[in-house]
C-alpha cells in the first residue's frame, strides 16, 4: 500500500498532497544520494547481491521446493545450472563492488 492511497480521493486537496509526497520522497532520496559520497557504490553492492537473488536464485529454489518429487532430471540440471550462475554472478559482483568501496576509501 502506498502513501497516495491512504488519501481520500474525493478530499479537494488529493491531486496536491499526491504531488507534496512524490516530491519529498525524491527530495529525501537526492539528500540521501549527496549525503553518502559512495552511494553509488553501495548500490552496486546492494544491486549486485540482491537482484541475483531475487532474478535467478529465489525463483529456482522455489520451483525446486514447490513441485519436489515431480521434477524431471532435466529441470533439476537446468535449476542447478541457473542457481550456479546467479551465485558466481553475486560473488563477483559483490566482490568487484567491495574492492571498489575499498579503493576508494584508500
């Protein structure tokens, strides 16, 4: 549920309060963005990590966990395969984004 939602539609004001919510919240975001001189690269960090998991190892696992004795020897294979390319992936990016953060901090 987002914040717009919790406002009345019919209230005078929504379209103006939808507004001064949108821009806080970008507001707030450039603060955070020029508060932390390597944001960008904490969000490397975090992007590298997190969208692995949610993009290729979350899903396989799933599937794994959910059809259980029903997978074919072929669909195992490949949800390893995938699993195993999405954690090299995170490694290394996780990897290259400390050594960045690091070599900045240096």
């Amino acid at each position: 549920m987002s914040l717009e939602e919790l406002i009345p539609s019919n209230h005078l004001w929504s379209h103006f309060y939808s507004i001064l919510i949108r821009t806080t919240l970008v507001a707030s975001t450039l603060l955070v963005a020029l508060s932390f001189p390597f944001f960008g690269l904490v969000m490397s960090l975090m992007g590298s990590l997190l969208t692995m998991l949610v993009s290729l190892i979350f899903p396989c696992a799933c599937f794994l966990r959910i059809i259980k004795g029903n997978v074919t020897r072929f669909q195992r294979l490949l949800c390893v395969l995938i699993i195993t390319i999405g954690m090299v992936s995170a490694v290394s990016g996780t990897y290259t984004s400390v050594c960045q953060i690091i070599q900045q901090l240096l």
